[in-house]
C-alpha cells in the first residue's frame, strides 16, 4: 500500500489533545493602552522643565537621591523614613542617567502613563471598550494628575502601583486564582511601602467587595491578603511614628477645595445608569476609592492635621472611571451624544489656562531655583548666610555655587556628613558671636515661617534686631531674602570684621 492510499486512514485518527492558547490582545484592548499612555506621556512632556526651576519636595529628592545608599538609610533614620525607598529608586535612576530636571521628573511622567493604562483597562472591563477609552484619556487631564505627572516625588508611582492593583482585585474575584492574589498583594504593599498613605485604597477596595457581595470565599481571599499588606507595612509605619514632626506643617487641610469638587462631580456621575459588567460594578469600585481615603485623612485630621491633596492622589482612578463611563453613556443614547461631546471640548478647552499655569514655576508653593539665585545676588564673596529657620537650609541647597561664597553662620555639621536634611546647627551663644563677627549677613526666611521657641533661632532673630539693620529684601516665590548690615558701617564691606577663629571656620556652601 503506498503512502498515498495510507493517508485517508492516518488523518482519520484521534489526534492529541493541543493545549489551549491564552487569546492574543484584542484591538480595542490595545488601544485602550497605547491611547491614554501616549497622551499622558505627551502632556507630561510639555514643559516638563518648567522654565529649569524647582521646588523645595524635588530639591530634597534630588539631593538624598544623590547620596549613596548608605547615607540614605542613615539620614532615613532621623528624617522622611516614609520616602526612603522612593529615594533609593531615584539614586538608582540618577546612577544610570544623568541628574538633571528632566531625569528627576521623568519617572512620574513614565509612571502615570502607567496609571492611565491601567485606568482604561479597567474601565474596559467593568464598562466595555469605549468606555475603557474615555476613562483613560480623561486621566491625564485631570489638573492634579498633570501637576504631579511632573514632579519628583513618589506620588504618580504611587498612584501606579494603585491603579494596577485594582486591577488585579477585579480579575482575581472571579477567577480566585492565588497567583492573582498575590500580584494583587505585591503590588498594594510596594505602593504602601512608596508611601504609608495607599493603605487607604485598601481599605476602599474592601468596602466595594463588601457592597458588590462577592462570594465568601472570596472576601476571605481578600482579608488574607489585605492582612498580609498590612503586616508587611507595619513595621515602616511604627518606626516612621517617631518622625512625626516631619508633618508638623500641616496647620489643616492643604489644598481641599479639588477634593470636594471631584467627590461632589463623581458622586453626580454615579447617580446616572453606567451599567457595567461582571460581579464588580463601576460604580461600586470608583466611588470609594475617590470618596473614602480623602474621607478618613480629613477624620483624622480631627485629631492630628494630615490631609494633603497629593497624599491621595490615586483617588483620581475614581473620578476618571465614572466621567469616562457617564461620557459612554450618554453616547450610547443618540439623542444627546452631539451635546456630550461639546461639553467635553468646552471643558478642554476651560482646562488649557490651568493646563498653561500648571507648567510655571509659580504653580509651586516655592522655587529654590529662584531663592538660590536670589542669594547669589544678594551676597558678596565672604558675607555671612543665614537660615530662619535652619530647617529651611534646604531651599538654597539645591544649587551649591549660590552660597559657595557665603560662611553659613550657624552651621556646625553639613547634612551629608551628619546625615540630616539641614544638618546640625551650633549652640545658640556660638551663632550669635559668629553673627558678630561679619557685617554683612544675608538672611533667607522661609514664607509662612513662624518665629520659633528653639533658642537657636531666638539668637539669630535678637542678635539681628539688636545689632543689624535690614540693608534690602528681594521677594521671591517661598521666601524673601534680606541683607543685613552692623549699625555703626553705613556702607560695610563684605566678610569679617576679625580674624577670630570661630569666622574663618564657617562651613563653606
């Protein structure tokens, strides 16, 4: 029999089974990722140097991350153990690029792009594909989202790591799989660990499985998990305690007006029928996490101040799943989509000015780059500097050739060598004799900054009312800077009077 004739009988065979292939990407899956990850990388580019200034948060980011690892953990130990991690990544980042505004900031970029994707992907699946869509591009328009996109601080890593997360809760319900809750978990306990305040999305993660009434089993895969992350956060969480004082600033809360208005707009947005798919519905899962962590900060601020808008950022996951899922609503009702989509381009187009001033250096609480060059102007080769309070040292660091000239009166021990933000400062007689030594002091003052009881800053203030008098201030954004100069020399030259030993050791800056 020729092979030929074999042929029929050998395709006739049960063949074996062929192992079932997980299904590629859909279209609309891709382009509910790459459309809001561009867009966001886009908005996070413009302007991105914002006119190659920066400000204090960045200045401290841009300097610990600059330390070796060493030094970070130690100064972690005294101050900002919250961020430590965050500074050992960034160390990594600056050991690979060089250590310039757009390496600092392009992270965040990098990171909420991220977080967009994230955030089209799961309003795909609650919502659908459209839905997905709007969700994920409204996220990066969002004000705040725009401001921290830019910024060298945790919080867009944070908000990335959240927006996964939740994700990963939403496949995990229904197909109980360990290894998702596990992603699930990782991934909740390293955006905990990048700052304490994610737990607070944990906690709106359980109350939208409570409301959604998932299977027992499930809720009990959750607690497992959400106890894990808890355990793993605790012992950053009780060793960070002891640094409350880095919070001490907080006199109430910081920025709540956006907070309220998107609570109020997504609460709105919930009312409407968005619908949705699956045992978790849209609704159920944005409303808390845009809700309930801003909630409990402002609770607890009863007792101790500590709501700041950027500490739940994430919350914006929130607001961007319901406008983007009433935007697919109102489109699948013909009548009005026409009114839907010029609502929205008047709405864009309301957003451009705020858009525009998000990328100024204004927009920042303060601009170190502008208090550097404001010193370097204001001081001659050899003149005393001056801090008030010493703890605001930092907002003239961040450039060391605007005080290379200039003997930093008070201080005893920089902060790299004592492993501090500020550094160590003299005892209070010290600074007062070495102040009486020059006659030429420039000062900087910290906008806002309040006299304080500590006795080192009680010398500064009444050695310099006593026997200095305020020679010109230059106002710039988070301080002024004033010269001072001894009564008895109209017109003083700069440096010391003397040679006393304690003038010509100042730490040079």
């Amino acid at each position: 029999m020729s092979l030929d004739e074999r042929a029929p009988t050998a395709t006739g065979t049960v063949s074996p089974p062929v192992p079932a292939r997980r299904p590629s990407p859909s279209p609309a899956e891709a382009v509910v990722v790459i459309a809001p990850l561009l867009l966001t990388i886009a908005l996070g580019l413009w302007g991105i140097r914002r006119k190659n200034t920066m400000w204090g948060d960045e200045s401290v980011t841009y300097q610990l991350a600059h330390r070796d690892l060493s030094q970070i953990w130690h100064t972690a130990q005294h101050v900002d153990l919250v961020h430590a991690l965050y500074y050992a990544v960034m160390h990594e980042v600056f050991g690979l690029f060089s250590g310039g505004l757009v390496t600092l900031r392009l992270p965040s970029v990098l990171a909420m792009s991220v977080a967009a994707s994230g955030v089209g992907l799961l309003a795909l699946r609650l919502a659908g594909p459209r839905a997905g869509l709007l969700a994920g591009l409204v996220f990066p328009v969002l004000p705040q989202v725009q401001k921290y996109a830019q910024e060298g601080r945790s919080y867009a890593m944070v908000c990335a790591l959240v927006a996964w997360a939740t994700y990963a809760l939403v496949v995990s319900v229904p197909h109980r799989a360990r290894w998702r809750w596990a992603v699930y978990g990782s991934t909740m306990l390293l955006a905990c660990l990048l700052h304490e305040f994610a737990v607070l999305a944990l906690v709106a993660h359980g109350v939208t499985l409570v409301i959604s009434r998932v299977p027992r089993p499930v809720m009990r895969a959750w607690s497992v998990t959400a106890a894990g992350v808890v355990a793993g956060l605790l012992p950053l969480a009780i060793r960070s305690a002891g640094q409350a004082e880095q919070v001490s600033w907080i006199g109430g809360p910081v920025r709540l007006q956006y907070f309220l208005v998107v609570a109020v707009l997504g609460l709105a947005c919930a009312r409407a029928p968005l619908g949705g798919r699956g045992p978790v519905r849209l609704s159920v899962l944005a409303v808390p996490i845009l809700v309930l962590p801003g909630l409990l900060l402002l609770i607890a601020s009863l007792v101790k101040p500590l709501f700041v808008d950027r500490y739940v950022l994430y919350s914006n996951i929130g607001i961007a799943l319901l406008l983007g899922a009433l935007m697919d609503h109102f489109h699948r009702k013909q009548q009005s989509s026409r009114y839907v989509w010029i609502a929205a381009v008047a709405v864009l187009a309301a957003l451009v000015p705020s858009s525009l001033s998000l990328r100024t250096p204004e927009s920042r609480s303060d601009d170190v780059t502008a208090i550097g060059a404001a010193v370097r102007t204001a001081g001659r080769p050899g003149d005393g500097l001056l801090h008030l309070s010493g703890r605001h040292r930092i907002l003239t660091a961040a450039n060391p050739e605007d005080t290379r000239f200039l003997t930093d009166l008070a201080l005893a021990q920089d902060p790299v060598s004592s492993n501090t933000l500020a550094g160590v400062e003299l005892p209070a007689r010290e600074i007062a004799a070495r102040m009486l030594d020059f006659d030429r002091i420039v000062a900087v003052r910290a906008t806002g900054a309040h006299s304080l009881t500590d006795p080192r800053e009680q010398a500064k203030t009444s050695t310099l009312r006593r026997h200095f008098r305020a020679h010109g201030t230059t106002h710039v954004n988070g301080a002024r800077v004033t010269v001072y100069v001894r009564d008895h020399d109209p017109s003083p030259k700069a440096g010391p009077r003397t040679t006393s030993p304690g003038a010509s050791g100042g730490v040079r800056r």
